[in-house]
C-alpha cells in the first residue's frame, strides 16, 4: 500500500508539472503577447481534450501544433498511470481487507479453551497482554476497527503462536456475535467494556450460551458489585478498589511491590503464580510432594496446596503432603514451565 501510495503521489505532482509547462511553453510561444490566463487556459483546454480553439499567438504554428501534441500524449500517458495506481489502491485495499477478515474467521474457528475479552480499553487491553504473555488463547471484541487494529500491532510482536490471538470490531453485548467468538467453546470471558449495564448483560448472555464458563466483570460503580454476582459473575473486579489497594501496598511494603513487579514486567523470564490441578493421569498423582519432579523438571516451586475448592490453602506445604488427584498447586514458574506441567499434571 505505501508504494501505491506513493505512485499516486507521483502522478499529481507530474500532472501539476505537466500544467506548469503547458502554461510556460504557450506563454513563450506567444513571445510575451498572452497573458499567464490565456496561456493556462491553452493548457487547459488541450488537455482535457475540449480543444475550443488557439487564443495565444504562433500556438497555430508548427512548432506550437507539435508542443500542443507532445502536452496531449504526454497528459493520456499520466492519465492511463494516475487510473492504474488509482484502481490498484482500490483493489488491492479491499482484497487485503477480505483476505485479511478471511484469515482472522479461520483463526477464530480454531480457537477453543481460549478466553473472551469484551473490550479492550484501559482495561481490557492488560487482560490481552497477561493472556497473551502466559501463551493462553484469547480473542478480544472491540466496537471500533482502528482500536482493535492498533490493539494487535501493540500485542502480536508478544505473542509466540500468532494462531492464538485473535479479534473480532463490533458490538460485545450482541448474542450472534459473542457465538461467532466461539462462547460454547471458550474457556472465560472478561467484561471489561465501561458501562456497567453492558458488562451485566454480558454476564447474562454468557452464563445462557455456556454456564460453564468462567466469568469475570469489571464494575465501575461499587453498587453493581452484587447484580453482576447475582447473574452469574464469578468474579467482579473495581479498578478503582484495585488502585487504592495497590497504593496502600507501595506505601506500607514497598519491597513486596517491587518484587511482584519485577517479576510481572519481566519480559525473558515471564515468571508468574499460576494453579495446576492434579489429574487422576498424571504421572505424580497419589504420590508425595517430595517425590513429584516439580522443581528438577519443571523448574515450578510450590506455594500452597488446596486439598479440595472448599477446603483451605495449605500455604508452604511439607514434602509429605499427598498429591491426591483433584488437588489444587499454587506454584510459581515461568509461563512455559507451568504449562508444561499443566499439561502433564492432566
């Protein structure tokens, strides 16, 4: 497109050149006995092809009948160039648009257990990044094309499997296209659009396609907390609570913020507090934590153990807990560790 571009610029500024030297060339024709005016309109009128007749003197002469010939297939040379570059623009644009929109649908019909984010603001665009930087699958809903196009030139260049990021422009609340996201196949889905009525109605149509989806909402007014729980959020997150909470830290325990932060922004390590559940498969499974590999293999140090989701975090557990299958593990350890021992604790 930039060449293109670029062509098309060439061409207007040589039609200008091809102006000036028609009104120059006639004005020195008639030897100083025609006024600029009378010479541009001479330019004017033999290249658009009226040809209303010779105003300026010596331009009915021999040397001015071959000038007038030279400007005319001079001007359908520029003509047949400006229409070239003009249709390629065109046609090139909107075939990249649809071969575009055609590889971003198969990308999106590929997807499944990957996380929905409806809206990508201040907010919602952090969800991307955190999704993307723990190579989890996500797809994002934005109302506006250039937004969501500038979202993907910010989050691509992190992304290791391009296949796993992708989005769709329109309207996050509308049923059909929260389904062309692939809800029924998704994993969870973030609400994080500004308006706390769309987030709600977000949560209800999500909870109707796929109850088992894990939902998250972003709640702007403290007084929707318990609607948005009512109808089926799982979590509801304040940014503002958020905010306070995190200035509070940095004031009271400085270093503890530091260090989280670190290891957040980290862009080599990518160290991160993930969970891993414990399958009846794995190859630890009813062993003893001592005796699980997580550290000489998979380079994960366990943080906590939950027996059970209702039964309490065991917090800095002792090498003979038992690693029963449905336990959860709290470790800490770069992305693609945890994954790896994600996929071998299935």
């Amino acid at each position: 497109m930039p060449s293109l571009k670029r062509r098309l610029l060439f061409a207007a500024a040589f039609f200008l050149s091809l102006n000036a030297i028609g009104v120059i060339g006639y004005w020195r024709l008639a030897e100083g006995d025609a006024s600029l005016v009378d010479a541009l309109y001479m330019t004017v009128t033999t290249i658009a092809s009226v040809g209303f007749g010779e105003i300026t003197k010596n331009s009915n002469s021999a040397v001015g009948r071959m000038f007038t010939i030279g400007l005319i297939y001079t001007n359908m040379i520029t003509l047949v160039f400006v229409t070239t570059a003009l249709t390629a623009v065109l046609v090139e644009g909107e075939l990249t648009r649809m071969l575009e929109k055609r590889r971003m649908s198969k990308r999106i019909h590929s997807l499944h257990d990957h996380f929905i984010v409806c809206g990508v603001g201040s907010t919602g665009i952090h969800v991307v990044r955190e999704l993307c930087l723990t190579e989890r699958p996500v797809l994002f809903i934005e109302h506006g094309e250039e937004r969501a196009r500038h979202v993907i030139s910010e989050i691509e260049p992190i992304v290791k499997k391009k296949e796993q990021l992708a989005y769709i422009v329109g309207d996050a609340t509308d049923d059909l296209l929260l389904e062309e996201a692939g809800i029924k196949r998704a994993r969870g889905i973030v609400a994080s659009l500004p308006n706390d009525k769309d987030n709600l109605f977000i949560v209800v149509t999500a909870k109707q396609l796929n109850p088992d989806l894990r939902i998250i909402a972003r709640v702007s007014d403290s007084a929707s907390i318990d609607k948005l729980r009512r109808a089926g959020a799982h979590s509801v997150i304040s940014p503002n609570m958020i905010g306070g909470m995190r200035m509070v830290s940095e004031l009271v325990r400085p270093s503890v913020v530091s260090f989280l932060d670190i290891m957040l922004r980290d862009k080599d390590a990518a160290m991160r507090i993930e969970e891993v559940v414990v399958g009846p498969r794995a190859p630890f499974a009813n062993k003893r934590l001592r005796e699980a590999p997580l550290r000489s293999e998979f380079e994960c140090q366990v943080l906590a153990v939950r027996p059970s989701p209702d039964s309490p975090f065991d917090y800095n557990p002792k090498a003979d807990t038992p690693m029963t299958p449905g336990v959860t593990l709290i470790v800490l350890g770069s992305a693609a560790n945890v994954n790896r021992l994600r996929s071998a604790a299935a």
